[in-house]
C-alpha cells in the first residue's frame, strides 16, 4: 500500500511539473507586444523598473494620449525635477505627471493607481511596464479596478532578449522569477475568490440578499 501511495505521489509529482515547465513555454510566447498603433485613454501609469518604461510613459504623456501620468513607484529620496531630467520630460510634465511614492510591490502599484485613477474620475488607464512583467501587472490592476479599461503598452528591456530567451541565463533566470510569481498571484487570487463564493453559499439569505 505504501510503494502504490509513493507511485501515485512520483506520477503527480512529475504531472506538476510537467505543467509547470510547459505553462512557462506559454506564458513566454504569450508575452505582449507594444501595439503598433497609438493608443489613447483616461490616463496613463508607468510602473517603475526601467528607465525605457518612463521615458515611453513621457512620449505617451507628451503625444496627449492619456490626460495625465502617474509613475508609481518612486523611490522616496527622488524629487520631481530629479525625475525630469531622467526622462527627458517635455512641457507638460510638470502640469500633468504625478508621482506615487508608496508603492512597493506590483500589487501596491495596483492599489496607487487605483487610488490615483478615483480621484480623477478615469475610466481607461494605459498600462506601462516590461513586457514580461505585464501579464502581472494587468491582473493585479483588474483585480483592484475590475469596471477599468487597461490597455496594456508593454516596453522592451535592454538586457532581456526575448528572441533567444533560452540561451541566455539572465533572461531565462528573469523570466522565470516573473512566471513564478505570476502563478502565485493567480493561484491567491483563486483561492480568495473560492473562499468568497464559500463564504456567500453559507451565509442565511437576508444577509445574502443584503450583501447583493
């Protein structure tokens, strides 16, 4: 009975991980690409992470394709003339760029943005991050924004070649940091959702109803 139990936990071990590895294959290929026509919305959040992610979330700014820019993210010590000669900010960043201080994480980015888009009475925002790190991005967003139009508006990082992503160790090692937590955030997000609908299915029905 045991040796059949160690089998079943090897076959379900190596199924795991099978899946795993060719999730990775797919979230990879799936990677978005920055859209080849312009974009508009509501306003416009470049996470910080890469000087390329705020200096397209600058053109974008500049171009008027969103009314305003949030850059979340920013370190404490950095002020925002700092910032504008980092980015080489046009004229309408000192009007319309904002900085959000409080975030550190991509869920603290969702949760400023959240906060920043409320106060503006945005319905559409411009997502800008990298490329591998904008499958998170977005659904850390919806989550805290479900009635939000996000368009995503990924950027490309120097030192990750995506063309040949399997040869080189850096990328690969980014890569699969940014899918590991991409699958923990989704299966947290699962699990919260089970543990509402739990919740909802017991409650008596005036609280039910009260609650809808």
């Amino acid at each position: 009975m045991l040796r059949v139990m160690r089998n079943m936990l090897a076959i379900f071990a190596v199924v795991v991980a099978g899946l795993y590895v060719a999730g990775f294959f797919v979230f990879v290929s799936s990677l978005p690409r920055q859209p080849a026509h312009r974009v508009r919305a509501d306003g416009i959040v470049a996470l910080t992470g890469g000087d390329s992610r705020l200096d397209t979330a600058e053109t974008l700014l500049e171009q008027g394709d969103g009314k305003r820019l949030l850059i979340s993210g920013v370190h404490a010590t950095l002020t925002k003339a700092a910032l504008k000669h980092l980015v080489h900010g046009g004229r309408r960043f000192d009007c319309c760029a904002d900085l959000g201080f409080a975030a550190t994480s991509t869920r603290g980015n969702a949760r400023e943005a959240a906060s920043w888009a409320r106060r503006h009475n945005y319905r559409s925002l411009i997502v800008v991050t990298a490329n591998y790190h904008m499958p998170r991005s977005l659904h850390e967003f919806a989550m805290q924004m479900p009635d939000m139009r996000l368009v995503a508006y990924p950027v490309s990082q120097a030192d990750i070649d995506l063309a040949g992503w399997w040869l080189d160790l850096h990328t690969l090692r980014v890569l699969h940091l940014e899918y590991a937590k991409y699958v923990g955030t989704m299966l947290v997000s699962a699990l919260a959702a089970a543990r509402a609908a739990h919740t909802a299915a017991h409650l008596p029905a005036h609280e039910t109803n009260h609650v809808s």
